[in-house]
C-alpha cells in the first residue's frame, strides 16, 4: 500500500476512528496492507452502527414527539370540552340571575 492510498484511507475517516487508525499503525509496524484494508473496514463498520443507533435513537426521539403532541392534542379538546361546559353554566346562571332580577326576588 503506497503513502497516497494510505492517506486517502484515513481521510475518510472521521477524527476519532482516523485515531485509531494512527494506533494500529503505530502498534503494527510490520502490518500487510490486507490487514490494515480489514482494519479500515471494521472501522467503517462501526461507524455505520454507531450512525444506524443515533438514527434509531432520533427515530425514537420523533415518535415520543409525536406521542406527546398527540397527547397535547387530546388535552387540548378536553380543555376546551371543559371550557364550553362552563360557558353553558354561566350562560345558564346569568339567565337565571337576569330572570331573578325581573321578578325582584333575589
């Protein structure tokens, strides 16, 4: 493996796993290129898991959004169910009081 394919296989790797590239490296001295290629991609390999559990973990987040907004949606309607019923109580006690005052007995 020549310095340039060297270079190019470590610069598509992110920071942290072109570190431990460095680390192979350095401890493997007498390394064959098929095993550094195998080591890159195991390195690949994590990366694409490490990146299939945060999109799961988002997948996640976005469902519990969901579920709260839904949740806010039916509390919502219950509030506003409770708002109309006492906007019927109170029109319900102001006829009453508007009836009492005409006959004057309150």
């Amino acid at each position: 493996m020549n310095k340039s394919d060297l270079q190019t296989a470590l610069l598509i790797l992110p920071e942290d796993y072109r570190q431990n590239a460095f680390e192979f490296l350095t401890e493997h001295t007498d390394y064959i290129p098929e095993d550094f290629i195998k080591f890159i991609k195991d390195q690949l390999d994590q990366m694409q898991r490490a990146y299939e559990y945060e999109l799961q973990d988002k997948d996640d987040e976005i469902a519990s959004l969901q579920n709260d907004y839904e949740a806010s949606e039916y509390g919502y309607d219950d509030l506003q169910d409770d708002f109309e019923d006492l906007n019927d109580d109170y029109d319900k006690l102001e006829k009453n009081w508007k009836q009492c005052k005409k006959k004057k007995k309150c």
